[in-house]
C-alpha cells in the first residue's frame, strides 16, 4: 500500500475524493457529524505525501484551538513536516504576513513593529476622537461607534461610503452593508465617518491596527501591492479554509487574494451551521462560493457518524424547510435509538424540575453527569435550571460564560434589593451609586459613610444629608438625593407589604435608571443584560408564590444557600451553554429547552427577517445530541409578576413531523 492510500484508507468515498483533490477550487460542503476535521486533515496530508512543500500551504481556520487540533492531527499522519505548514486563524495569518512586508507599504502608515490595539485602547482613542469635536460622551457612547465601525469594517465599507450611502469600493457587491448604512440615520452615518476618521488617524499615529485592521490593511495591501501579491500567491500555493459558511466579507476577499488565477483554494463548511450573522458572517460566502471561484468542484459529506437515526431524521425534517441552503440530506449507519422525546411543562420552572429528573434517573441506570447537556438560545434561560441542579445537589458547569448569580447585572441589581434589606451594607451602597454612575466617586463614599457613622443613622439616610450639607459636589448630592428618594419610597413599600418585594424591587430598578442605563448598553448586542435583570424579578415573582410567608429576608437567605454551594469547573458535571457556543460539541444527551416561539426562533431574530438563521441554530443543537435528544418547553411562563401563555416553537412540528405521542401543545404538520 502506497503512503497516499495508506493515508485515505479507512475514509468513506467522499471524504476519500476531498482528500485526494489537488488542483483546481473545491467546496467541501460537510453536514453535522460527517467528519469535517478529518477529511480536511487527511486532505493537508495527503499534498504533503505527494511532495507539495510544508511551506507551501495555508490553512486558515476560526479558532487556535482549531489550529492546534488540526496541526497535531497533520503531525500524527505524516510526521514532523506538518509543523511546517503555516495553520492559523485569518487574523493571526494576516498579521504576521503584514509585519512581513508592512515595510513595502508605506501608504498604511504602519511600520513592521506596529501594535494591536486591544478594546481598552481602542476606546481610549475613540473616547479622545469624540471630545475632540465636544460631543457628550453619555448622548455618544464609544461603545456605540466602536461596534458600528468594527460591523463596517468586516463589510469592506469606508467612511466614504457612510457619507455616500452608497459603494466607495468595488468590493461592497452585496446589499447588506449598504441595507445598513441607508436604514441608518444621516445624521448617524455624518457623525460615525467624522469619528471613524478621527479613530483611524489616531491608530496610524500611534502606529496600531485594531483586530479588524488586520484583515482590511492585508487585504488593501494585497491588492494595491501587485508584487507582493504575487510573491505571497507564489509563497502559498495551496490553501485550505475550515468553517467557511462563517466568513464575513472582508475574510472572503482575503481568501479570493490569496488564491490568486491558480485558485487551488478548498473551503470546508456547513451552510446548515451558519449561526453567527450577528458577527457580520455572511451564509451568501459559502452559497455563491463558485461565483467567486468559477469551476469549482463540490463534494458533500453527507454520512452522519455521532447520532442515531432518529436524531438525523428530526434534524433532516427541520432544516428542509430552509429555502436558502445547499441540498443535502445526512444519513447514518448507526442505529435507530430512542424516539426524540418533546415534554410541555406547565412553567419554566417545572420544566427545570422535569429536566433535572430525567438526569437523576440517567445516573441512577449507569450514566455519568458529564453525558448531559441543556442547551438554551439566550443565557437568561439558564437561571430556573441552575437553581433545580443545586436544590438537587447536581454537579453542573455553565459553559462559556457566568453563572447566573454571579454576572454583573444580577449582582448590581442584588445590590438594591440588599441595601434595601440591609441599610448599613456599605458595600451595596457603592454598588448602587455606581450602576449607573451618579458622580460619586471614592471620596463622596467615605464622606457618606462618616456621616453615617457620626450621626448614628443608616446609609439611607446618610445618603440625603451628605447631600443636604454640602458634603458633596453639585452632580454628586443630586446623585445622592436621587438615590436616596428611590429607595425610601422602596422601603415603604415594602413596609405596607412585606410580601411583596418583587414589585418594590421592579420599580426600584426602573425608576432609580438601573434598567435604563442597562437598556442603553444592550443597544446593537446579541445578549441584552436588561433581560437578565428581567429574568431576576421573574424569579423573585416566583419566590413570592412558591414561598408566600418568606419575605425579603427569606429571599436573600435563599439567595445565600444557593451562593454557598461549592462550583464545579469540569469533571463529571451536567453542562449549560447556550446553542451558540455549544457549535462543535457533542454529548450523548441533550436537552433543548425553551422550544417556545420568541425563545426558540428568538423574537429579535423575527422581528429582523433571521427566522432561516434561527431554524440553523435549532439544527445546531439537535445535531450536538448522539443518543438521547429532549425537546421541552413551558406553556406558561412568568414574567414580571404575571403569566404569560406561550406558543410553542414552530420547530417542534417541522422537527418532529406527523408522529403520535406529540404534545397537544406543538401542532403536527406533514412530514
């Protein structure tokens, strides 16, 4: 056996034809499970056994975990030479081909030592652009323009084209962008270009790029450098993209200037997974990939290696109804398996407890905690089942983010609510003086806080007399009455219904501008912190009724128990994560919970037009499941103190088909 067939020996037919392609543009378009990693390194391999030289290829992917995995695979298959092969993200492969020949381009303004400007020092210069043209940093947030520049810089766009409106390049050929700069305010754009302007001179002073210079000066050099291109088209002769149904805009023109007229450039991904617009990716890269690379071969990997035949046929029926897509349909050899179950609990919070059961019985028949997942599409949802594993004593790990408890805004927000409790827990109190910020720094804290102690009264209190004898600065004791009046008329309202905290706690928080500064913040996230703070009430609402005689105090005590319990940071423990960073994973069981329209499709996402991508994120998680997969749901949900009747998630029925056993809840429609 030649060392060629040796290295596909044991691929099936399609993965064999990837690996095997030399010459020419190939779109391997690979389904969930199919083994994309592996054909892809096999494919790295297999130029290598045929002589192409280590130095001689580019493999571009998403992640240096990525890199890393792929790399070692390449090392296992054919030795040392693999650690020749240039494997790494588009952002590190451009930055360390800018500082090779950053010197020939004098037009960036940029010399081979320039520095990455981290978020820190980007807003710096920003914060310096906007005060330069005395615009008021609280009506223009540096988040704000930071955010609406980096999205433009990933389409190719320029300030000119915010001035514009309209292409200033001929790189911005597709509607997006410009779908953008149109529904955008003029006023908006004017202001947005001036700083964007600003920001850059600053950056060139400095001798700096930001991370999404990286991309654009590689590229811009690229293409008004034609001897470097040449010299870097001849350096890489062979490139290998992995994830390419995330590019954006900017990476595809990367791509299309390094691959130059040879065009033997193989793009590896999964439209089926294309899940991060919101990143500015862009699904039409891997749909009109031979529109960019005219001739190319595809090849599909549609054999399914990680679920069984039930999983694969409810992930089939739900992603045909997608009109935007590249045809394909898995299929696997594994076995039938168990029946995808769908559960509609009554509220969320029974669907935490019926959850939670189903794991207790799985340990109990021989499974691990580790073999356990609950998916969600918005962290938010993860708070009701926190809570159920930790009554349960359940070991668990939120995956890719915080604990519920011990984000910021919860926190902030349990500030209040103990401040309220307890008028003396100074520590609070600077927490609530700070979110948001009423001008009262260091100093005016020790101030209040030395009058408390003198006059003998409560931090409440101390609060309106700092600020009634001059103790502190004019914005400062405006600040503090402010603060002082919200929580006073809190406490009476808790003294009249001692029961009622939740509602006491929710006007709080609205009328103090917690929720307001918050909502700011959201402005153009994914995640909205002030659904958080919503979430948080929500369950107070839900303390209140499972627990009528307990109280604020009671609440906190809870609040406290649950805090007390020792985390788990890995090991055997039941895993939470959101669809989104669960991308690439797999367990033998999976939850998929919150299957309610306005959850799952996200009604953000509806309101936008997103429903296509929403149906790939539920694809997403159903893919991640092996042996067991359980749709849940709740038919009633609280929020804010009332109940709100749901409507189950489309996808149940276009997932699940016509099937007896469906929950009323989900309507059946035809397979």
């Amino acid at each position: 056996m030649s060392k060629l067939e040796a290295i596909v020996h044991g691929l099936n037919p399609a993965q064999r034809a990837a690996a095997l392609h030399q010459d020419g543009p190939l779109l391997v378009i690979a389904g969930a499970g199919a083994g994309k990693t592996r054909t892809a390194t096999h494919r790295l391999a297999c130029l290598l056994a045929r002589g192409v030289p280590p130095e001689a290829i580019m493999c571009i992917t998403f992640t240096n975990k990525a890199a890393r995995e792929m790399r070692d695979r390449a090392i296992a298959l054919v030795g040392a030479d693999a650690r020749r092969v240039m494997i790494r993200t588009f952002h590190s492969a451009a930055m360390v081909l800018l500082r090779q020949y950053i010197g020939d381009f004098p037009e960036s303004g940029r010399t081979p030592a320039f520095s990455i400007a981290d978020p820190t020092v980007q807003l710096a210069l920003l914060k310096e652009a906007i005060a330069e043209r005395n615009f008021d940093l609280k009506a223009n947030r540096p988040e704000s323009f930071l955010w609406r520049i980096g999205r433009y810089k990933n389409e190719m766009a320029d300030p000119e084209s915010l001035l514009a409106r309209q292409p200033s390049n001929d790189l911005m050929d597709w509607p997006r962008v410009l779908q953008m700069i149109r529904s955008t305010d003029r006023y908006v754009n004017r202001l947005t270009a001036e700083i964007w302007k600003r920001y850059e001179e600053k950056l060139r002073r400095n001798d700096m790029v930001d991370f999404d210079d990286l991309i654009n000066l590689f590229t811009q050099m690229l293409r008004e450098k034609p001897d470097i291109r040449a010299e870097v088209q001849r350096r890489f002769a062979f490139l290998q993209v992995d994830e390419f149904q995330d590019t954006n805009i900017a990476q595809l023109h990367m791509v299309k200037l390094l691959a130059g007229d040879g065009q033997n450039v193989m793009a590896v991904g999964d439209d089926a997974q294309s899940i991060y617009s919101w990143r500015s990716a862009d699904i039409r890269c891997i749909l009109e990939f031979e529109r960019h690379f005219p001739g190319a071969k595809t090849i599909l990997l549609e054999q399914n290696y990680r679920s069984t035949g039930a999983i694969i046929r409810a992930a089939n029926r739900l992603i045909a109804h997608n009109t935007g897509q590249r045809p394909k349909r898995l299929f696997t050899a594994a076995a039938e398996g168990r029946p995808v179950v769908a559960f509609d609990a009554e509220t969320e919070v029974a669907e935490a407890q019926w959850v939670v059961r189903r794991i207790q019985e799985g340990v109990a028949a021989g499974r691990r905690f580790g073999d356990f997942a609950i998916l969600y599409r918005t962290s938010i949802q993860g708070r009701p089942f926190e809570e159920e594993l930790r009554e349960a004593s359940i070991p668990y790990q939120v995956v890719g983010g915080p604990r519920f408890y011990d984000r910021r805004e919860v926190q902030e927000s349990l500030a209040y609510l103990r401040l309220l409790h307890n008028p003396r827990d100074s520590v609070s109190l600077e927490r609530a003086l700070n979110a948001p910020r009423r001008g009262i720094g260091e100093r005016g804290l020790q101030r209040i806080l030395a009058l408390a102690a003198q006059r003998e009264v409560d931090l409440i209190a101390a609060l309106d007399l700092a600020a009634a004898e001059g103790l502190l600065q004019e914005e400062a004791a405006e600040g503090a009455r402010q603060l002082h009046e919200h929580l006073r008329r809190a406490r009476e309202a808790l003294a009249r219904q001692p029961g009622r905290f939740a509602a006491a706690m929710e006007r709080l928080l609205e009328e103090s501008g917690y929720l307001a500064y918050l909502r700011d913040e959201d402005r153009r996230k994914e995640e909205r912190r002030s659904e958080v703070v919503e979430s948080l009430i929500a369950a107070m609402y839900d303390f209140e009724r499972r627990s009528p005689g307990g109280g604020l105090g009671g609440y906190l005590d809870h609040l406290a128990l649950l805090e007390g319990q020792e985390d788990e940071d890995g090991g055997d423990v039941v895993k939470l994560q959101t669809i989104h960073s669960a991308k690439g994973l797999e367990y033998p069981v999976v939850f998929v919970v919150g299957m309610e329209q306005g959850l799952l499709p996200n009604q953000r996402a509806l309101d936008e037009g997103n429903l296509e991508e929403e149906r790939r994120l539920c694809y997403v998680a159903i893919t991640r499941a092996r042996e067991e997969l359980c749709l849940t749901g709740a038919r009633v949900r609280w929020q804010r103190g009332g109940m709100v009747i749901t409507t189950p998630s489309q996808f149940l029925a276009e997932a699940l088909g016509d099937r007896p056993g469906l929950p009323a809840w989900a309507p059946a429609s035809a397979d």
